[in-house]
C-alpha cells in the first residue's frame, strides 16, 4: 500500500486519522456517494480547524 493512502473503516477513525496527518497547505480530496454521507468527514474536520488555530472559509 501507498504510504500517501490511508484505508480506514469508520468515519471516526478516518477523521482522527485525518487530523493526525494533515498539515498546512495540503489539499484534501474527500469523494464518495450520497449514500456514504461523507460530508461527515468534512464537518469533523471543520470542527478540528474551528476549535484550534485556524479557520473554515465559508462554502458560496
């Protein structure tokens, strides 16, 4: 497996994972189906940025 890949079941565990590793100035693809709801991944990680240092900019 690619060391850029990370495969992990639970949105939980993908968000901490995310957290984890995710630094300034990465960009971040977060693609699946409606079904999979991954707007849940996208909304812990705002939560992350909003309660430390950074910010969310708004989506139009």
């Amino acid at each position: 497996m690619n060391e850029k890949q990370i495969f992990i079941g639970g949105v939980d565990d993908i968000i901490l994972q995310l957290k984890r590793n995710l630094i300034s100035g990465d960009w971040l693809l977060v693609k699946g189906s409606r079904a999979m709801k991954m707007e849940r991944i996208i909304e812990g990680l705002k939560d992350a940025v909003t309660k430390t240092k950074g910010s969310v900019k708004k989506e139009q």
